[in-house]
C-alpha cells in the first residue's frame, strides 16, 4: 500500500475522496494531467483497494475505503505515541531546566545582595 500512496497525485485523490464520493470527471478536473492519466491512477487505487468505484448513470463514482487505511493509522498510531513519549520526556527536562535556572538565578541574586 506504501509504494500505492507514495505518489502525490494518488494521495491528493485519496485525501479528496475523503471528503466524500466523487465522479472520475470531478477527480479528473482537480488536476493538471490529463484525464486518462488520472484514470491510471484511479484504477492503481481501486486495485488496491483503496478505492471502489460503482456505476451510476453513464459515469463511474468513486469512493474512499477507510478500512484499507487501517495499517497506515496504526502505524501512524504507533510512530505518534514514539514521538509523544520522547517529547514529553524533552519537555520535562526543559522544565527542569528551567527551574533549575530560575533557583540559581534567584539564588545568585539573593546571595550578591547579601555580600554587597
């Protein structure tokens, strides 16, 4: 699925079709390319799986399916909760830091009044 959304124009698709089903025309005409290229990139999505499309009328309607995008959410999950824990441990050390900065500073000062 990685080597699928690794191109710009099938994840710009993906994340329009997020927003709700749209017509091949509708999908075609957000883009600078022309129409059979988005086509190719339709039909790279829909054998994916990411992406189905059914008839209506004389044209094709595509749809996102979120439940393919499971693996990706859960890798993003975890990479996220990797991310969070450093961070909150970069913050408490800043905090630390911090203070430990402002109690010299005070006490710095406290002590030069005190000599002086």
């Amino acid at each position: 699925m990685w080597d699928v959304l690794v191109d710009p124009t099938r994840r710009e698709i993906v994340q329009r079709l997020a927003a709700g089903d749209l017509t091949a025309g509708e999908i075609a005409s957000a883009f600078e390319i022309a129409r059979p290229g988005v086509s190719r990139h339709l039909r790279v999505l829909r054998e994916a799986g990411l992406v189905e499309a059914h008839p209506q009328a004389q044209r094709r309607v595509y749809r996102l399916r979120p439940e393919a995008l499971a693996p990706i959410d859960a890798w993003r999950h975890e990479v996220s909760a990797f991310w969070e824990q450093r961070l909150d441990a970069l913050a408490t050390e800043v905090a630390r830091g911090t203070h430990a900065r402002t109690r010299t500073t005070t006490t710095g000062a406290h002590d030069d009044r005190a000599t002086g």
